[in-house]
C-alpha cells in the first residue's frame, strides 16, 4: 500500500484534516534555510507533532548545518522521523541516526551521485526536486522514470515527492511504484494553508491508484 504524507503543516485544523483524510504521515517543517511559508517556530512545531494520533506517523523536516543541531531539534519536537534535506553527508547521517531516537529519512534528487551511500546511511530515501539550495517545496515534478529505476535498484524504502497535486498523484503512483508519495504546495489554498478539498482527493486517488497496481499486478 504506497502511504501518503502530507508536509508543511501549520495549524492545527490542517493537522485534523490530513489526519481525517486517511493519510499515514503529517510533516512539520522547522530549521531550514530556505525562505517558505510553510516552516513553524520550535514550539509550534513540538505542539503539532505531539497531537498527532497514534497510529500516524509525525516527521520533522529539516535542513541541518551539522548532527549536533539536528539532534538538538529532534530532542525538542519529538517526531517519530527526521527528514534530512541538505547538509549532511552519508557519514553525518549515520552518526545522527545513531544518536536520535527517530527513524531518518535521507532526501536526494534523482540525479544526486551518491544515491545508494544516502539510502544507506538512512532508514529511507525521499527522492524530491530540490532546489538550487537545497531546499524542497519546490512545486516542480522530475523524471518519474528515473525515480523508478531507484526505487527498483534499492532494497530501502523509496518515497517520492516533487510537484505532486491530486491530479498527478494517480499517475505517479503508477508509474513509480514508490513505498509513499510525499505533498506539500500541491494540496494548498494558500502558502502555509492547506486546502481540506485538496487534502482528500490527494490520499483518495493516491490509494486509489495503488489498489489499481495491485490489481494490475504492477
Ligand atoms: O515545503 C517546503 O517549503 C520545504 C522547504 C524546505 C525543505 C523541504 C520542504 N518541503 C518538502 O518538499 C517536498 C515537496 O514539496 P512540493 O510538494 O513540491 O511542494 C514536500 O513534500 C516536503 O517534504
């Protein structure tokens, strides 16, 4: 069953709806670099992450300069997973997974040379469209074709993000075949807002187009 996470929350009623949705997963955005309307200060992104319910999965996205501040990060908000974009090399990585009680996702682009030393030094891989920082929530889609013959060559989890909207998710999810599909600009009413609307007819054609795989035998 590919899983559906649903990033950049902000307030509180959108947490309630991703999670009303049926997605698995709610990403807070905290400590990036980049300049979005989608990041929250330290205190509100520990507040959302620990009203997640169980049974869905909260994830810190973050742009770290080096594991120290990461960890410190983790420490204060608590998620059950760190998403790494940026900064760290596959060697930082392994050392902050080690030292943080949190799962760790290693984001790349899918031309990114060292693709297989990332999975490897992380529990799984975001493949997104990064931009020239470094930085995702880029609205931009890539090669799905490319992002496939990753997620056919690695044993690790492959999730796939980039411009997706619940237009394009169907197909994505067809064509990838990736462990989850991953939102941030694609479901808003406005940067920083999602849109209730958009947020279920993400999940909704995201797993309606995995059962039709499944049923395809794809
Ligand atoms: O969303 C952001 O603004 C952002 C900023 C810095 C790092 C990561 C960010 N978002 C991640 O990028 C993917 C794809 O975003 P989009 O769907 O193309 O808008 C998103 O899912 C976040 O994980």
């Amino acid at each position: 069953m590919t899983r559906v996470k649903v990033c950049g929350i902000t307030r509180r009623e959108d947490r309630e709806a991703v999670v009303a949705a049926g997605a698995d997963a709610i990403g807070v955005i905290n400590g990036v670099s980049v300049d979005t309307p989608r990041e929250v200060d330290d205190e509100t992104a520990a507040a959302l992450v620990a009203g997640v319910p169980p049974l869905v999965t909260s994830v810190l996205v973050t742009m770290p300069e080096a594991v120290q501040s990461v960890a410190r990060r983790v420490e204060t908000v608590q998620p059950d997973v760190v998403q790494v974009h940026d900064g760290l090399t596959p060697t930082q990585l392994g050392a902050l997974r080690r030292r943080v009680d949190a799962q760790l996702v290693a984001v790349v682009d899918a031309e990114h040379a060292e693709i297989e030393a990332y999975a490897d030094a992380a529990d799984a891989l975001l493949v997104d469209s990064v931009d020239a920082e470094g930085g995702g929530g880029t609205g931009e889609t890539h090669d799905w074709d490319r992002t496939r013959e990753i997620v056919d060559t690695l044993d690790a989890p492959v999730v796939l993000a980039g411009g997706l909207t619940p237009k394009n998710v169907g197909d994505a999810v067809g064509t990838v075949r990736p462990f989850g599909v991953d939102v941030a600009s694609g479901v808003e009413a406005e940067g920083g807002v999602k849109d209730h609307d958009a947020v279920r007819a993400f999940v909704q054609q995201a797993k309606r187009a995995d059962a039709a795989a499944v049923e395809a035998g794809r």
